[in-house]
C-alpha cells in the first residue's frame, strides 16, 4: 500500500509539472502567484517584501504578521508603510519579472508562503485552531512553484513539509473544535497519500543536493513524525539532531525553543527544562506564549504540579486564540488536580 501511494505521488508531481511548464512557457501563470512575485520586489528589502505581501495577498493580518515574526505590531505596520511608499515612490510597473529575475525573488516568496502555511495551521487569533483555506491555498502555490522551478530544493522541501503537515488536519481537531496535541492524535485519520506525496518531495530535495537547507530540514523532522506508526515509535533522537542541524543554519529562539521539546522527549524533561530556562530572558519570547506553554509541560512531567499551572495559566494570557486558552487553562486546571492528589496521599 505503502508503494501504491509513493508511485501515485511521482505519478502526480510528473503530471502537474509536465501541465504546468507547457501552461506558463517558463512563466509565473498563476494569478496569485504572479502578484506574490510582483510584491517581492528586490528594491525593498527581504524582510518588507514578506511583511507587505503577507498583508497585502496573504490574507494576514498586521498582528499576525508581526505574531510570526515575534515584533511588536507598530514596526510590523511602519515596514508596510514603508514598502509601499518606496514601490509608488519608485513607480515599479506591476510586470512580470523575467525567468531570469526570478531567483532573486525566491526566497521571499517561499517565506510569504510559509507563513501563509503556519497561520493557518496554528491560527494567531480567533475561535478555531486553524484556517484550513490558508493551509490549501498555500500548498497549491507551493505546487506551481515546485513545476515553475523544478531544480530549486528548497522550493520541493517547503513543498514536502507542507504536504506532511497538511496529512494531519482530521486529527488535529476533534468534532467540538478542541485541539488535539501531536502525541494524542489518532494516526489512522492521517491521509497517507499526503504522507507520501511529501516523501517523494523530500526524496526530489536529496536527489537535489539540498537536505541541508531550512525548509528541507523542517520537512525531514515532519518526516520523522510521519514515519512513526504511533507516538511511542517517535524517534526523537533523530529529530533533536535535525534541530540542531536547523539551529546552525537558521538560529532563532523558536528553533531553540523546539529544539528543546525534542531533547526533553529523547532524554528527559529536565534537559529540556535547562535549555528552555536560557530563553527566558530573551526579548523576542517574552510574550510568546508557548514558553510557557512548553514550561509548563517539562514541569508538569516532574511532578512539579503547581508551577505548570501558573505557566499554563500565563500561557493562556498571551494567546488570542480563543481554543488554544481553553486547551491551557484545561492544563492548568488538570495540575492542580493533580497537585491536590499528591497532598492528599503525602
């Protein structure tokens, strides 16, 4: 069966690049896409290409934007400004930029559909847990790029994640609209032919040369999850390595901060305690709520109840999704319980 679905997506990715070359004669032929390219403007700088197509054709918002990249939403909001003052200032036509131009517009379009990607996968506000249509709507952009440019590895490997990511969704949300955690889902709801898809995607980024490369890397440990048949099979060794692997060639807090849940699983949570407990002062995390969300679930695994409620209660306070407070107030209460039961018996 395995087999089945690894040739259907070969089958799949040779059909739709073999379409989409002859549709768009080594052309952007796809409208969204076409205006992504056009507001990735090289005369901005990377970081106000991303910002103004985000808000602009993203269907983001300016705070989640800033949410995504840790800001305060003021900076966020002036680098828009700023953006399109310089585009109408300059007068940019609002052209197609040649075959040969595209290159340089590349890595911020795969970062606009990334984030495009993670909003919706994890919804920065509002009643529900993800945005699905945003999911959708970027992995079909990541397709067309994947055909527009069939040698680039990173472009596969953004693809790769997306579509392993994306296998998830029936799993991660249960018929109220809770959200299930990773470890607690039912792997049978899993579409495994979006499984194997990105593992022919990922296949195409080592074929490549290009393993190393960040969209790559964060594929491959979405690889691993998807590989495991259940929770317990995880190999979280592997994975700790991957993020250490993508800590070197793109070092963030948030990197740390996952890197830290995947030493804690390989090796106890108190090493992953130690290495969250060096975050702690840094400014881009201290109103990123899932540090201590993450806290909290290192000290609730030992035994130390009282303190993963207060996290899990600060966590709550920082998101402004509405599912993701209920999850961590449901924690917090879910320690205090426990902290009751250890008095009771001591």
């Amino acid at each position: 069966m395995v087999r089945k679905y690894e040739e259907f997506g070969r089958e799949y990715y040779t059909s739709i690049e073999h379409d989409l070359e002859a549709e768009l004669d080594n052309h952007v032929g796809d409208d969204m896409l076409r205006l992504i390219f056009m507001t990735c403007h090289p005369i901005l700088s990377p970081e106000a290409r991303v910002a103004l197509t985000l808000r602009l054709l993203g269907g983001l918002t300016t705070k989640e934007i800033a949410h995504a990249y840790l800001l305060p939403e003021p900076t966020i909001a002036q680098r828009i400004v700023r953006a399109k003052r310089t585009l109408a200032s300059a007068r940019v036509p609002f052209e197609l930029p040649a075959k040969e131009e595209l290159d340089a517009r590349l890595s911020s379009v795969l970062e606009v559909i990334y984030l495009m990607f993670n909003e919706g996968y994890a919804a920065t506000s509002g009643g529900k847990w993800m945005r699905p249509a945003l999911c959708e709507e970027a992995l079909r952009l990541g397709r067309i790029l994947a055909a527009i440019a069939p040698m680039e590895p990173e472009v596969h490997g953004l693809v790769a994640l997306m579509e392993i990511q994306s296998s998830r969704f029936r799993a991660r949300v249960a018929e109220a609209g809770e959200p299930i955690l990773l470890l607690d889902q039912n792997r049978v709801l899993w579409d495994h032919l979006l499984i194997q898809r990105g593992l022919v995607s990922l296949k195409r980024v080592e074929e490549l040369g290009g393993a190393f490369g960040p969209y790559a890397l964060q594929a491959a440990i979405a690889a691993c999850h998807a590989r495991a048949g259940t929770a317990a099979e995880t190999n979280w060794v592997q994975i700790a390595a991957l993020y250490d692997g993508l800590a070197q060639i793109m070092p963030s807090p948030v990197v740390e901060l996952n890197r830290a849940v995947a030493l804690s699983m390989a090796f106890g949570p108190a090493i992953g305690l130690e290495v969250v407990d060096t975050l702690s002062e840094e400014p881009a995390l201290s109103d990123y709520y899932l540090l201590p969300s993450v806290r909290g679930d290192f000290l609730m695994k030992l035994g130390r109840f009282q303190e993963a409620s207060g996290e899990f209660k600060r966590a709550a306070s920082l998101t402004n999704n509405t599912r993701e407070q209920e999850l961590l107030r449901k924690r917090a209460e879910v320690c205090m319980e426990k902290q009751d039961t250890s008095r009771k018996e001591g």
